[in-house]
C-alpha cells in the first residue's frame, strides 16, 4: 500500500500506483515529485529548485533516514526548461548534500533523451561532479534503468527492476490540469 503525505488540492493520483513499488508519496506539485523506494529518495524536477522546495526535499530525506538508517536518491530532470537554482538554492542543496555525506549510499541524476541539448546537460554535470568530488557515489545517467542498476550495483537492498519501476510511477506522478 502506497502512503500520501502531501498532494496540491484538487490533483488526483492514477491508480497505477498499486504494483508500482513505490511506498511512499510525499509530495506531488507542479513543480516536483518526491517518494520513495524502500530506503530511495526519487525527486522529480518539474521546474527549477527553490530554497522552500528543498527544504521539504530535506524533510523527507529526514524520515528516511530515520526509518532506514541511510538513504540514496534519484533525482530525475523531466523538464526542458530547467533552469539552474539561484544562489540561495544552489547553497540550500549544498548544505543538504553535506548533511547525507556519511549516511548516504549513492544519487543517481537521470537526464533522459538523446538530443544535444540532454546530452550536453549531462556532460557539463559530469564535469562538474569529478570536479567536486563528492563523498557520496553520484552518477549521472541517461535512463531510470541506467540509475536502477547502477544503484542496485552499489546497494544491495535495492532491486534493479523495482527501482526502475518505482522511478517510472514517480515521473508519472503529476498534478493534472482540471478539465473545464
């Protein structure tokens, strides 16, 4: 059974939820997505990061490991028109990235498509990531099964086909307009 935490008013959850994997459904907006597998944080961006927007990202996080011991995460950019964070985002994520560093067992970035645009995106995130080198495993991959199994690889209480599963029925997660 899949639990709701939080859902915009008016926005109805397809009952292709059941069977998903999926355990939890914390939040579904417009302008992001965040449940969870098992112990994996799955954030679908909608639209560019907000201080407030992590900050709940952060609270989640907080309850899986509370629950779970560590968390991973999967972060999906399903939007075209994202846009890099502000200033202050960029350092609420950074301040949030420290806080899992010795509790966090990977985070994968899906950036899916095969256009110049997608695989430019990747490239300079790739960059930037050997750049930084961050304590905790990241990977920026092309596809959910890409990310499913290269965080079942790292962590053994994942499975590659649930994971992907679970990835999908997030992404799939969205507040639909109301018809007229």
């Amino acid at each position: 059974m899949v639990t709701v935490f939080s859902q915009v008013p008016g926005a109805s959850l397809p009952r292709t939820l059941r069977g998903s994997y999926l355990d939890v459904v914390f939040e579904v907006s417009a302008a992001v997505t965040v449940a969870a597998y098992r112990h994996v944080c799955i954030v679908v961006w909608r639209d560019t990061p907000t201080v407030t927007s992590l900050l709940r990202v952060d609270g989640y996080l907080a309850r899986l490991e509370a629950q779970h011991g560590a968390v991973a995460g999967v972060v999906v950019v399903d939007s075209l028109s994202f846009r890099p964070p502000d200033q202050e985002a960029r350092a609420e994520h950074a301040r949030i990235t420290r806080k899992y560093e010795t509790h966090g067992r990977g985070l994968a970035m899906i950036i899916d498509g095969a256009s110049a645009k997608r695989s430019l995106f990747r490239f300079v995130l790739t960059t930037i990531q050997l750049m930084s080198s961050p304590r905790v495993p990241q990977r920026i991959c092309q596809s959910p099964a890409e990310a499913a199994g290269w965080l079942a690889e790292l962590d053994g209480q994942v499975q590659r086909a649930e994971l992907a599963a679970a990835i999908q029925a997030a992404r799939g997660l969205a507040v639909q307009p109301k018809s007229a």
